[in-house]
C-alpha cells in the first residue's frame, strides 16, 4: 500500500512554533510530527509516501533529504503556490495512487491504532471511503447509523447539520484525521482547487458506502495545540 501525509496546513493553533515553522517539524519527545507518522505507517506496512506541502516547505523538504525519508521512499507534492485542503491536496497527488487501497491521515495526529484491522474493515465491507473515528468529545462530529454507514454531519457550535441519510437513531463520533480510500474515489470527486474531504464524503455517502472505523479504545490525540504537545509527549515516545 501507499499513503499520503496531509503536511500543508498553516498550523494557524500552534503559533507561535509555526511563525518560523511548519507544524509537520513540531517535536514530540525529540521527534518531529512527520516522523512519528511516517514510522506509524512503516510498523504497519506502508514503504512510500507522498507528503504535501506549503507553509514552510522548504523546512519540509530538507528534513526528509537529510533523514533520507526516515527509512521509507518519500514523494513531495508541492502546494507551495496555493494550499489546496484535504480535497484539493488528494486530487493533485491522485497520479501517486496506482497500486489499490491507500491510506490518507493528517500529520498533526497521533495514534496507536491498529492501522491494519481497519484496512481490513475497509476491505471486508467494500468501501469507497473509510473513516477512522472515536466517541471523544469535540465541536464537530460525523453522524452514522448503528451500521457505521456515514448519514451526515453536524457542528454543535454553529448548529449546523448536514443529513444525506435520514435514519431514527444516529450515532455521533469525532473524525481521527485517517481514511482509508479506494483509488476510484478519484472519478467520483468532481469538485477543483480548495475543497475539504468531508463535503466530498456526505456527496458521496449518498451513493456508495461510507463507513466509519471506531477505535475509541486506541491512544489519540489531535495535535493541534502547544498543550496538545506536552499530552502528547505522555502518550508517544
């Protein structure tokens, strides 16, 4: 398999590291994010990557040219003229995936989830997309049926709710930042330049199966903040 490493983001919550920084070079316990991630996915497997990048990626590419990609074969997708998100990011680097399945996370998570089992599930249920998600509480949420089919989304801040599957009992759950994809997700996705997976996935969820992966029982934690670091460094050695 291959994966791609999400690296492209401004990184705007861990200021002020990321004024002089990108955050995919933030350290946990002396490793930067982008190593931890790209060894997570050796343990399991996954020998080429491709990375995209922007804010700073210039830091991005030097760190992996001197660490000779960490021991796995490291492609760059340059963002540099303009960030693309999620979406737009994927579609650029869509030529890299033409070996099957693959693997698609942000670099600012961390996790010790067993990569593997939901690869595995993905296969299993012949998804188009599937969702790594916990029950932790955030301001965000996807929402599933009692089969983990993905049925809309909601934000409890704003109140906003979107609903592509109308079912009585939806289950919310927090987006862990890692899919697994099958590659003809790519002639599905119409949508140009700056777009985000997740409006992808309630068009898509409408059609072909969606469904969420949950590994509540598995350490995670969303680094996006200078404190997220320091729990951070307790969990991931």
């Amino acid at each position: 398999m291959k994966a791609m490493i999400l690296a492209a983001g401004l990184g705007t919550r861990l200021k002020p590291w990321t004024d002089h920084h990108p955050k995919a070079l933030a350290q946990v316990n002396g490793k930067p994010l982008l190593q931890h991630n790209i060894e997570y996915l050796q343990r399991h497997g996954i020998q080429e990557v491709i990375v995209n990048v922007h804010h700073f990626a210039d830091q991005i590419i030097e760190a992996i040219t001197l660490n000779n990609g960490w021991k796995t074969t490291v492609t760059v997708s340059d963002e540099t003229d303009a960030v693309l998100e999620t979406g737009g990011g994927l579609k650029k680097a869509s030529w890299f995936f033409d070996t099957g399945d693959f693997v698609l996370m942000n670099v600012d998570v961390l996790t010790d989830m067993n990569l593997k089992a939901m690869i595995s599930h993905h296969r299993k249920h012949q998804c188009l997309a599937t969702l790594a998600v916990t029950n932790r509480a955030t301001s965000r949420y996807f929402l599933f049926d009692e089969e983990h089919e993905l049925c809309g989304w909601k934000n409890i801040e704003t109140g906003e709710k979107k609903l592509v599957h109308f079912k009585e009992k939806l289950v919310a759950l927090a987006f862990s930042g890692i899919h697994v994809l099958n590659p003809s997700v790519f002639s599905h996705i119409t949508r140009e330049g700056k777009f985000s997976m997740v409006d992808v996935y309630l068009e898509l969820a409408r059609q072909h199966r969606v469904k969420g992966f949950d590994h509540s029982g598995s350490a995670f934690i969303d680094v996006g903040k200078p404190e997220s670091l320091v729990k951070a460094e307790q969990l991931f050695i």
